[in-house]
C-alpha cells in the first residue's frame, strides 16, 4: 500500500459517533478546508518516514477531541504540530481557529520526544476520535468493531513503514498490537493520563537512555536529561 491509499482509506472511513478529521470538517472549530490541511501533513509525513529506517511506531488507543480530532495526527495537540512536522522536515499549519489548544496527554508525549532524535511515528490502534452520543467534544473508548477496522489499518501502516519495535503506551494499544504484531519487538509502557505519567516518563526514559528528574516547577511533564 502506498501513503496515497493510505490516506484516501483512512478518509473513506464514516462510522457513526466518531469525527473523522481527515474527511470531517468541525463548523465550531475548525478553518475551511481542514480535512484537506490534515490529510496533506499526514500523507507528507508518511512519504517522509518511508525515506527513512523507523526506530519504532509509538501507538496509542485513539484520538482525543483536544489532540488529535484538531490535528490530525495522533498524540498531538496545536500546541506540538508545528515541532511534529519539523520531525519530518516538512511544512504544517494548524486546521483550526482561534488559540491552541493543548492536551495533557500530547504535552508529556512531546517533553519525552523533544529529547529523541530517533525517527519515531505517532499512530493510535483507532485512527478516527469516538466521542460519547450527542456530545462530538467528548472522548470514550473505540469499540470492537471499530478496534477490528483500526487494527486493519495499523497492519498495513507497520507493512509500509516497517518500524523496528513497537511501543504501546498504555494496555489497550499493548492488547491490539499482541494479536496483530509478526516479528517486531513490542515494548508497553504506561498511558501518561489517569495518573500514569510519572510511570510512562521512566519507562520511556529507559528505553532511549534518557534521566528523568522531578522538580516542583516542572512537576506536570518532568524534567528530561540526556
């Protein structure tokens, strides 16, 4: 599969109670033509990783009406796509109005990858947002039969961009990616949110080498030393 078809699958998708930001316009939030903006950062982003040797696929669950429902992209938020496409050596700009917005989980996401120089891309096991019913600015958890239609799409993205590991942040990604997953090395660490942060900032630091020190200035993100 070519990044081309990748990115016209993932805009075919149209699955109900979830928001689709590479076909989906947000008429509260987003600028005309965002589906367009979002669907050209990703498919530069998955032309420039197929240049190169991927150190690993960081996978997630899904994304987040705060992250990736504005972005496209997943565990990042306005705040990081700007340092997200600099990763890739290609242009971005956000698909949104007004401020950025941040997300908690993409801020811890990117103090670790700020300190990485290896070639790492961003995916999730659900590559749409599944918001609650009736409230499209909610985030819940994919279901099986949207799990069954991520996982498709994750095999043909491991296929294409042929990652040396894979790292699962958090047991719902580690649980896909152990049903899916032929040669690669899996590696799971803790999801940042619901307390886990302190957890997932030293597994990850271990990984790649990194010191981890805590400070009360810095407490929600650590402070990270190579």
């Amino acid at each position: 599969m070519t990044p081309e078809e990748f990115t016209a699958s993932l805009a075919a998708l149209q699955l109900e109670n979830t928001f689709n930001p590479y076909a989906d316009r947000c008429l509260v939030h987003d600028i005309p033509g965002a589906p367009r903006t979002r669907r050209g950062i990703l498919l530069a982003m998955l032309k420039a990783a197929g240049e190169v040797e991927i150190d690993a696929l960081w996978i997630g669950r899904d994304l987040g009406y705060r992250g990736g429902r504005r972005t496209g992209l997943a565990l990042t938020d306005d705040v990081h796509i700007a340092a997200h496409a600099a990763r890739w050596s290609i242009p971005a700009r956000r698909a949104t109005l007004g401020e950025a917005i941040g997300e908690r989980t993409a801020a811890v996401i990117w103090a670790v990858l700020s300190q990485i120089r290896s070639h790492i891309f961003l995916w999730n096991v659900f590559p749409l947002h599944p918001h609650e019913i009736g409230d499209p600015f909610s985030n819940r958890s994919h279901n099986s039969d949207e799990r069954r239609i991520g996982e498709a799409l994750l095999m043909q993205l491991i296929q294409m961009l042929r990652p040396r590991r894979l790292i699962c942040i958090g047991n719902d990604a580690a649980l896909a990616v152990r049903r899916m997953a032929r040669t690669e090395e899996i590696i799971q660490v803790r999801h940042p949110s619901y307390g886990g942060q302190t957890e997932f900032l030293s597994q990850v630091c271990k990984v790649y080498g990194l010191r981890v020190t805590h400070s009360r200035e810095n407490s929600a993100q650590g402070r990270l030393l190579a």
